[in-house]
C-alpha cells in the first residue's frame, strides 16, 4: 500500500469537509456542548451547592454507586465529592459519544459524496487501488472524530482541574482510567462504527440515505461504547487492556471485510444493487 497515495485521497477530502460549513459547524457546536458547556454547568452546580436538601440528595446519590468508586471518590464534604464522581466516572462517556456521532457524520458521506460530486469516476480510473482509496476514505472520517476526541480531552481536563481541582489540592486529572479510555480504547471503537458506515457509504445511492443508515449503525455501536466507557473508567486496571484489545481486533475484522467490499464501479454508481463485478480499465 502506498501511503503517500493514501493521505492524498484524505487530505482532499479533508478540504472537502473544511468547506462545507454544514458539515464542521455543527460537529464543533457537538463537542463544544458536551466537552465545554456540560461540564462547566454540572460542575459549578454541584461543587457549589450550598442548599441543605441538595447536599442530602447529592450523599444519597454517591451511596448508590458502587463500593469500589465509593473507596476512590475524593473530597471533604459531600459537594467535592459529588464534584468529583461527576467529573471521573459520570462524565467520562462523552469521550465516546462526540466522536463516534462526529466519525459518523464524515465516514457517511465518504464514497457517495464522490459519485455526487462527480469526482468518482476520477477516482476509479486512477492508479489508486481500491485498497488504499478505502483507507484514505477511512483516515479522513477517523482524524476529525479522534481530534476532537483529543482536543476536547484537553479541554475537559483543564476545566475539571480549575473548578474542582483547588478543592481538592490540586490537578487531579486526567485519571489512569481516562489515559485507557482515550488512548487505547476510543480509536479502535471508531474505527469499528466507520468499517461499517463506509460500507453503507458505499452501497447507498444518496448522501441523506447514507447519514440515516450510519444513524442506525452507529447508534447501537455508540450504546455498547457508552457501557464499555462507564465500567472502563470505574475499573480501568482489571478490564481496561482487555476491553482495548478486544475492540482492536473487531475493528482489524471489520476493516479488512469493508476494504474487500469497495469496488471501482461502485464509485461510477455501477453494480450498487448488483453482486456483479464490472472491470473498470486503469489509465
């Protein structure tokens, strides 16, 4: 695979995405809301508390979560510890939910757009090989979702450590648990709703067919991500590896299934309903 060739066909499509502001704007207001807003308001909230009946519901609250994260929560009074439960373990499945819904935006529109455009058949009479149009397709879905991932991650600790942190006697965050979620389990679950949304991509015959079938997708991938973050963070030593792995051998499987099932004549509109394979001659 030449990887020179793949970065091209992303870093078109990357300008593609920069341009069209009805794509990128709502994706940052996305991320802006859940790795900004929502932190700052439930965080402000209950670290500053002061109501006697909400400390009393925030205490009942804490007792119902499990006993390990009872033992590893933080803070002198009821309020700094609610802070910081929100802050680890509630919070922590946002890391999952914004790039997954933002790979999902980009990955559904990768092959169909170029048909749209009319720049497939551009694409399907060039020396590429399908496999490498197919990983270039991939890395321009995965790279804004995972940036916003890691963009927003810093964000969020910043945040995090400035309002909750001087309650506690310092930066505390980010913790072992989020350093798994992030590092080693976020790409491999992107990479497992995209092997499937390029697909689809693929197969469809319109941009808002393609977005509503990736909604349909990504949407049971992004439940399961969301319970996998929640007990990830909670228990980040026993099950933190092994839930990674896993992941990354699913999407390894799903990946090389989806580069396998993009055709040439896919990208003309040829043989979308058709299982037979139409030869398209290289220049």
């Amino acid at each position: 695979m030449n990887w020179h060739r793949v970065w091209a066909v992303t870093r078109t499509d990357l300008r593609q995405l920069m341009k069209s502001r009805d794509y990128w704007m709502p994706m940052a207001l996305l991320a802006v809301l859940f790795f900004v807003v929502v932190p700052i308001v439930a965080l402000n909230v209950i670290a500053g508390a002061q109501d006697s009946n909400v400390v009393t519901q925030i205490g009942a609250v804490l007792e119902t979560l499990p006993l390990t994260i009872q033992e590893n929560i933080r803070g002198d009074t009821p309020e700094v510890r609610a802070a910081f439960a929100i802050a680890v373990y509630l919070l922590a499945p946002i890391a999952i939910v914004v790039p997954l819904t933002i790979a999902a935006a980009v990955g559904s529109n990768t092959i169909v757009g170029e048909r749209e455009r009319g720049t497939g058949e551009f694409l399907a009479h060039s020396p590429i090989t399908e496999r490498e149009i197919y990983a270039g397709k991939l890395l321009a879905a995965l790279i804004p979702g995972y940036g916003a991932t890691l963009a927003g991650f810093g964000v969020y600790s910043v945040l995090v450590n400035v309002i909750v942190g001087p309650q506690l006697g310092g930066w505390f965050f980010p913790t072992s648990g989020w350093w798994v979620l992030i590092l080693w389990v976020v790409p491999p679950a992107i990479a497992i709703a995209l092997s499937l949304i390029v697909r689809i991509s693929a197969r469809v015959q319109s941009a808002a067919a393609a977005q509503q079938a990736a909604s349909l997708v990504s949407l049971p991938v992004i439940v399961v991500a969301y319970a996998v973050a929640s007990g990830l963070v909670y228990d980040p030593a026993r099950t933190g590896l092994i839930t990674g792995l896993v992941a990354w051998i699913i999407a390894y499987v799903g990946l090389a299934s989806g580069s396998r099932a993009l055709r040439r004549e896919i990208l003309l509109g040829i043989g979308i309903k058709s299982a037979k394979r139409v030869t398209i001659p290289r220049n």
